[in-house]
C-alpha cells in the first residue's frame, strides 16, 4: 500500500514536473490540421486571411484564383469549377476539412464553388506532394479549411453582408464565445444569387444560372483539465444551382449537394508527447437533374467514417517523432453505382529534426492497406537551410497518390476493379528571399505522374485504365511588399507561375492548362481608408488534345478594385464598395462559358 | 467567247446575288441556284463541347473550306448554333442543321451559307429531320432513357412555326421519298419497327420488325423500303414492300459479321460497314459476304465509321477520331482505292450533298 502510495505520488510529480517544463505550442491547442503545422517548413504555403476573403466572393473558386499559385477552369460564374494546381487534374489537388480531406468519393475531386469560405476562420494553400500527410490527391497541392478552438476571448460576433449585381447576397454570421475552459463557435453563411449577367458585347444574358448555397458550422472546445482537451466540429452544408446553358434553348439541368462533416477529438498533452485521437463521420449526397421541370433524377451518396490517432513525441527541443495511425471506411452508393464498401487502413511515420537555426530535415513515410487496390510506399524528403541571414533554400522530395474514385472502380457496366493509384514522384527547390520589406519566394518543381486514370473506350462503353504518363514542371513564386510611412500603408502580394503539363505518349499540353498565370494586389491603407486594386492574369489555353491554336482560349487579365471606411470603437465597423471586372473584359474560363463583365457589389461587416 | 459569255453571266448572277443580300426584303430577283457552296458537299462536324466549324465544305473542284458557316456569318458562335450538330437536310433552296443540345433548328441558304433564322420551339433533343413540301419533320429522343416519349417536331417553312406529332415509339432516323415519310424506330438496341408518316393527314402507320431488330439505317428504292437492323446477335436486311407496307423478304446476316450498320443503296448495290470495313453485295443478294470490299485504319475506339456514304460512284467515310480535335474524312473508289483525305472539323459524323 505504501508502495502503491509512492507509485502515485512519484508519478503525479512527474506529471508535474513536465507539466510545468512543457509549454505546449498555441498551434497544437487551436489547429486540427495538426500536420500542416509541424511538417509544411520544407514546402510553400500561403495562407489567406479574413481581410483577403472579405474582398472576394464567397466560393473557394473566387478567392484562390484571385490569391493564390491555382488556377481554375468554371463552366460560368458559380458553375461547376475545377483546379488545376501545379497543371495536374481537379482529382489531384487534395481539400481538407479541419485535417480531413473531404475530396468526393465519387469524382475524386472538390467542386470549388460549392465550399463558401465564410464559414472558416483560415484558409490555407500548400503547394507540392503532401500524400503522406493528408492523403490521396495531394499531388499538385492541397487546401485546407481550417478552424480555430480558441480560449480566453470572451464573447465576439461578426456580422457581415453583401450585395451585388445580379441580384447576389453574400451574408454571414459568426458568434463565439470562450473562457479559458471553453470555447463555443458558431457560424452561418448564405450566399444566393440570380447570376443572370449580360455577356459582355452579346445581346444576351447568362441563362438557367441561379444558385444558392448555406453552411452552418459549430466547433466547440472544452480543457478537462490542463492536459486534455475535447473538441467537437460540425459542418453542413447544403447547395443547390441550375446549370448555365450555352444556348438558351437547352434543356435546363440542376444540380444539389447537402454533404455534413462531423469530428470528435481529444487532445492530450503529456509532457514531451502530444496524442490526438479524432473520431469523424463525413457524408455527401448529390441529385442531378437532367431535366428541371421533371421529377426524376439520378444521385450518389457516400458515408465514411474516419478514425485517427496521432502521437507526436518531442524527443527533445528540436527533435518531433510523430505515428500517425488512420482507418477509413466509406460504404457509397448511387444511380449507377451499387453499394460499394471500402476500408483503408494506413500507418504513418515521421521525423523532424531541427539541427540549429539555419537547418531543419524532415522525413515523412506512409503506408495504406486496402483490399481494392494495390497501394504504394509513400514518402517525402525535405530539407531547409538557410543559408544567408536573408535567403533560405528549401529541397522536398516526395512520392504521391491518387486513389481510384467510387465512379472509377465501381460504375455499372464500365468500373474497372483492376485500377492501381495514379502515382507521382516530384523534386522542388525553393529560394527565400526575406529582405527588409520584401519577401519573395522561388520554388521550382518537377513532377512525373504515372498510371493516370482516363476513361476510354472499350468497344462500346467507356471504361477508366491506368495508362497516361505525364510531367508537370514549371516555377511558382510569390512576393509581398510592405511600406509604412507616417499614417499610410502600402502592401503589394504577388504570384507568378509559369507551367507546363505534358502528356509524355503525345508529347502535347494537356489542355486546360495555362503556361503562364499572375496574380496581384495593390492595397493601399490611410488611416480609416483602405483601397485595393487586384488584378489576374491567365495565359491563353489548350481546349483540345491535338493543342490546334484555332481552338485555344486567348488570356485574359482581369481587374477589380475597391474602397472600403473603417469606423465605430476600435474600427469594428466597416463598410465597403468594389467593382469586379473593372475593365468589363469579355473571358471565358472554359470554351463557350461566358464570364460576367464589369460588376459591383456593396458590403458591411460589423464586429461586436 | 462562249467562255467569255459564260463568265459574264456568272458575274451577273453574282452581282445579282450580292445586291439580294444587300436588300432582304428584294424577293423578285430570282438567281439560279448558285453560291460559293452549289457544288460540293458538307461534311457535318458534331462538335461535342468545342463549338468550332459546323460543317466542313469539300467542292466537286476538291477544295475544301474548313468553316463556309463562320467564314460567312461571322457574328456566329456557339451561343447562337448550339454543340452536338446531329444532321444537315436540304429543301430546294434551304439547308438546316440541327443541334441536339440545343433544342433548336438553324435555317441557311443552301447555297451561300448565309444564315436565315433559328427554329427553337418544341424541340428536345432533336436528331434527324426532312423536308416534305412546305414542311420539315424532325425526329425527338426526348427522355433518351424512354422510347415512348419521342416525337417528331413539324415546322411549316413558310413562317417557321411549329407542331408536334407523337410518335409513341423510338423515333430516330428519318427520311422522306415521294410524299410520304419514314421513321426508323430505334436505338441503342431499343425499338423494333419502321414508321411510316403520312403528311396529308399525319397519320401513322407502324410496321413491326421483330422484338430486338432495332433499325439503325434504311434506304427507299424503287417502292421498296431496306431496312437495317441489328439485336446484339445478328444483323439483318428486312425489304418492305411499300404498296403493302409489309415485309416481304428478310435476310439474315452472319453472325460472325457482327454490328452491320450504314446502309446504303447505289446503282443496285446495298453497302454497309462493320466497324472499320465496308462490304457490298447486289441488291436481292441471299447471301452475305463475309469478306469486306475494304478497310480503313483507324485509331479511334468510339468514332469509327462515324459517318458513311456512298454517292456517284464514291464512298465516303468519316472518323469521329477523339472528339476533342480536328479529325479525318476519306473518299474511296467502290473497289476501296484511297482517292482523298480531308481535314474535318471535330467529331464528324456525316456527309450532305448539295448539287
């Protein structure tokens, strides 16, 4: 007994003890994206903050193309819309939800415009291979969605609306409260709109266009104690849009998605190891309408349920060993595709090692188990060195997936059970520049993708395969400028990205890929006066597989710029005004799918 | 100086045409059918989503005009022409082609190419059409997973307005000769008969092929109606006799033959083609051939044979190639000898001779 007593004693002192040692790193209490914190050092990010948002509409679409490396192709304004990051396909470019990837189990990819980003506290781009990390389709980059569990902050609230042409209304909620135990956060956003712009130099509106979209999301954190912590995440939500027609006479289509995402998690925090353990429950269900004025419809329907444990064990001040365990099960059915189940089991091991304040290494490794397909070793190498006071080089090797979709594997008639992983190996050096007010980045990449999944024909169905060999290589690099002088501040974000996609068998571009895309912002700020110009640049297009330039897209360069007053105590208030397309040129994004020329749109956002 | 006075003429009559394009309203000014487009044939390019030359213009002289549609209406794009261009069909001085997605009819002058209206009204997903007298019939998909839905859509071409007449059966191809209309009803292995439509009083009659021989080409020759049919077995010739509007003769082809589509019917020859070879045999032939005339190499899987004709002693074929770029169009002798190769547009699918 007395033993027993000691035994407790020693260890409550220990506990203690590293307790008090342990000052547990802010990022690891708010973020779930635990990963994109602790290994992204080696590769780009950028991360788009509220006051970039508030500028852009509100789809995912609108504020990465206008902010970031990725460019999109959008079937008109809030129509379907795919990315293309770094020239690779939409299946390629991985969208997490609070660490989860949240990709469609049935097309492999995230339609851009039916994620609104009001909903979320931070929205972060990183570039290059991150499989390991956050699974299948991190191959030209990956997004993520993130929320902040904060502590300590009392009762906040946000509103925010905005009006535009087209009958558009863009409005928004958020309410948090939080004490140093717990931590509530709501938020609502609607976004509606008539989207029956004039095309530009026609005589002739964008038809069938309409769409509204509605999220709500509500987080909540809650510290047992100083060691652990519980939290809760849940997302909804629900869209719905007619298809643009390209001749008015077409048959309208529409299209619906209600999807929920839901995570548990409990966060420990042992001294020198840090175990997270999440528990999600994602589903998606879509209806396309063929015809809106009939009844009938075809769907797809998918639940999965995510488990994820996670140690990180700080061996010592610069030295993280982090096991990632993970299981994923996903029963999906459809119109046209059975009930399918599929369970993924996958092991993590990752190292990071910070050498000194001028180098840092990071070794990560992953390895899935499914019984659908044969699943490769992935990993990644990266280094960073600084190597002046003012520049830094970062090298990242990695090996990546895409894992065959519910449509791939399984549609009636025409899956195929045989497919394996699209696969891709990619190299990138990056230069950092830091110097007094600029920063600049210069990475360049090399990235070789092999069994691409196509669908083809097969006599008369088509059927996916494993057969396209692809390169996408190019240079991606980022500015940002900032200048105060008395009472007036000057900022400048810049991105450039020159690249080029091959089809190794063909040796044609891929279509739908510009060589060349440039982004910037000009924000000029005077006391209680902001005013910003943004401007984005496309290079012209491939729209078909022989690269005949009598059906490229020609580039186009689109400009909006805007005013907006701050006021009220602490400048809570603000109104604002903007013009997009300031020059009413007249683009498509993707042939034949007209964009809107110039527009505007009124805004308030008050904080109280 | 017969040449010189010819030449003359034809300046005349193009100066003539050019000041009725000037003046639309000029209707007494009548030109012999002539145009930069009289004497040739259109190649129909389907599109897919590109929206890129509607139809591809070879000239007997063999000079090919790779987009006469947009080089001559030069405001046109595809929010006005619609993708998925499914057939071309002529009356005397009109061409019309249709677009499926689109729901809609273009109308051009037959011989200049110049656009003359848009038909657009009830119409959904449009296919083939005709022309009987002053009016054009053209056949409706509809719900394409319903085959009971179809109809075909009547436009008057005096005003361009429009009717429907339920066809309660697949409606698909469709074909006029001597005052009366044919439908054939089926595809994609559904539908099993051969309509007959009567533009006197829109009545239908319907002659029954058998459960599972779907039509997928026909061709009328000396009162007889040739049917071609397929039911993912064998393929069949079915000879209807049009005075009784009964099948008189049905042939049975091999079933080692496969697939027999693209019938067609010249000088007493029937053609047809099986994937990438064309065969021919006489006309009340009891046996099939199992050998083709010839074959034609293509590295296209699903446009194959997408457009097929024979016409003057020529055969023409078409290759879908990937949809999603220029393809090729060929022109063979009847003993298969390679005489011509065309750049077409995007996914051509068939041939409209205008002479």
């Amino acid at each position: 007994m007395k033993q027993f007593y000691l035994f407790i004693s020693f260890i409550s002192c220990l506990a203690c003890k590293l307790q008090a040692q342990d000052t547990i790193p802010l990022a690891e209490v708010e973020v779930s994206d635990t990963q994109l914190k602790r290994f992204s050092d080696t590769q780009q990010t950028i991360e788009l903050s509220d006051s970039i948002s508030i500028k852009n509409q509100a789809s995912l679409t609108s504020l990465l193309n206008f902010n970031s490396f990725i460019y999109f192709k959008q079937n008109g304004l809030g129509m379907v819309s795919s990315p293309s990051f770094r020239g690779t396909t939409a299946q390629q470019t991985a969208v997490l939800w609070n660490g989860i990837n949240i990709n469609s189990q049935f097309n492999g990819q995230t339609d851009f415009n039916t994620i609104n980003i009001r909903n979320f506290d931070a929205v972060e781009v990183r570039s290059g291979g991150g499989s390991v990390l956050f699974g299948s389709g991190a191959i030209g980059g990956s997004i993520h969605l993130n929320d902040y569990i904060k502590f300590s902050e009392g009762f906040k609230n946000t509103a925010f609306v905005k009006y535009g042409s087209f009958n558009t209304i863009d409005g928004s909620y958020k309410s948090s409260y939080s004490s140093e135990k717990l931590s509530l956060n709501i938020a609502l956003s609607r976004v509606n709109s008539d989207n029956n712009y004039e095309y530009v130099g026609k005589d002739r509106n964008n038809s069938n266009g309409q769409f509204y979209n509605q999220s709500v999301s509500a987080n909540v954190g809650y510290k047992l104690n100083e060691n652990n912590l519980v939290k809760f995440f849940t997302y909804i939500y629900d869209g719905d849009r007619n298809f643009s027609l390209i001749v008015p006479t077409e048959t309208r289509t529409s299209y619906s998605d209600f999807n929920t995402r839901n995570m548990l998690e409990w966060d420990g925090f042992y001294g020198k190891f840090i175990s997270k353990l999440k528990v999600a429950y994602t589903t998606e269900h879509y209806k396309y309408y063929a015809n809106i004025y009939n009844d009938s419809y075809t769907e797809g329907k998918a639940n999965s349920v995510i488990g994820k444990y996670d140690l990180a064990y700080h061996i010592s001040d610069g030295i993280l060993l982090n096991f990632v365990s993970d299981i994923n099960h996903t029963n999906g059915e459809g119109s046209s595709i059975a009930q399918n189940k599929r369970t993924i089991t996958a092991f993590n091991v990752m190292w990071k090692h910070i050498l000194s304040n001028k180098f840092l290494y990071e070794v990560t490794s992953r390895k899935e188990f499914t019984q659908n397909y044969e699943s490769p070793f992935l990993f990644s190498l990266g280094a960073k060195y600084k190597l002046l006071n003012d520049y830094e080089i970062t090298l990242n090797g990695s090996k990546n997936f895409r894992i065959p979709t519910y449509n791939d594997l399984f549609w009636a008639g025409s899956g195929n059970p045989d497919l394996n992983p699209e696969t891709s190996y990619q190299l990138e050096f990056g230069n950092h520049f830091k110097l007094n007010k600029v920063d600049l980045s210069i990475t360049g990449y090399y990235n070789d993708i092999t069994d691409m999944i196509r669908w083809v024909p097969q006599g008369s169905v088509w059927k996916p395969v494993n057969t396209q060999h692809v390169a996408t290589y190019g240079i991606e690099s980022k500015l940002k400028y900032q200048k105060k002088f008395g009472k007036h501040t000057m900022t400048i974000n810049g991105t450039y990205t020159y690249t080029k996609a091959k089809d190794l068998d063909s040796e044609k571009e891929l279509i739908y890929v510009p060589n060349h895309k440039a982004t910037g912002m000009l924000q000029y700020k005077y006391k209680r006066l902001q005013a910003y110009y943004q401007y984005m640049f496309v290079g012209n297009v491939y729209t078909d597989s022989d690269n005949n330039p009598l059906y490229s897209l020609d580039a186009y360069g689109i400009s909006n710029t805007g005013l907006s007053y701050h006021f009220g105590r602490q400048k809570g208030y603000q109104i604002g005004t903007e013009i997009n397309n300031l020059w009413n040129v007249n683009y498509q994004s993707v042939r034949n799918r007209f964009m809107p020329g110039i527009n505007y749109a009124i805004y308030m956002k008050l904080k109280f | 100086m017969k040449y010189f006075f010819k030449s003359c003429l034809a300046l005349l009559a193009t100066a003539c045409m050019f000041t009725s394009c000037d003046d639309n309203d000029d209707d007494d000014v009548i030109v012999e059918p002539t145009g930069e487009y009289a004497d040739g044939y259109f190649i129909l390019n389907e599109n897919g989503g590109l929206g890129a030359s509607i139809a591809t213009f070879v000239g007997d002289d063999g000079v090919v005009t790779a987009d006469p549609i947009g080089t001559v209406n030069t405001d046109f794009d595809v929010t006005t022409t619609g993708t998925y261009l499914q057939d071309m069909f002529f009356d005397d001085s009109r061409a019309f082609v249709i677009s499926g997605s689109g729901n809609l009819v273009l109308v051009f002058d037959r011989y200049t190419m110049e656009y003359i209206t848009t038909v657009d009204t009830d119409f959904a997903s449009p296919r083939y059409g005709t022309v009987v007298g002053d009016y054009a019939y053209v056949t409706n998909y509809n719900d394409y997973s319903v085959g009971e839905d179809d109809f075909v859509t009547i436009i008057n071409l005096n005003d361009y307005t429009t009717t429907t007449l339920d066809v309660n059966n697949n409606a698909e191809k469709i074909m006029s000769e001597d005052g009366l209309v044919y439908i054939a009803n089926g595809y994609y292995g559904s539908g099993n008969a051969v309509t007959i439509l009567d533009p006197s009083t829109n009545g239908l009659t319907s002659i029954d092929l058998g459960t599972g021989n779907t039509p997928n080409s026909f061709e009328e020759e000396d009162g007889y109606l040739y049917v071609l049919t397929y039911n993912y077995t064998n393929a069949a010739l079915f000879t209807i006799d049009l005075a009784a509007n009964q099948v008189v003769a049905q042939t049975d082809f091999p079933a080692a033959i496969g697939e027999a589509s693209n019938l067609e019917i010249e000088d007493d020859v029937v053609y047809f083609t099986v994937s990438n070879a064309v065969y021919s045999m006489p006309l009340n032939a009891t046996e099939v051939p199992t050998e083709p005339i010839f074959s034609y190499e293509s590295d296209s899987a699903w446009g194959v044979m997408y457009g097929f004709a024979v016409e003057d002693n020529t055969i023409y074929i078409a290759d879908g190639g990937d949809f999603s770029s220029n393809s090729t169009a060929y022109e063979y002798s009847l003993d298969g000898q390679l005489l011509n190769t065309i750049t077409t547009g995007v996914g051509p699918n068939s041939f409209h001779f205008n002479d």
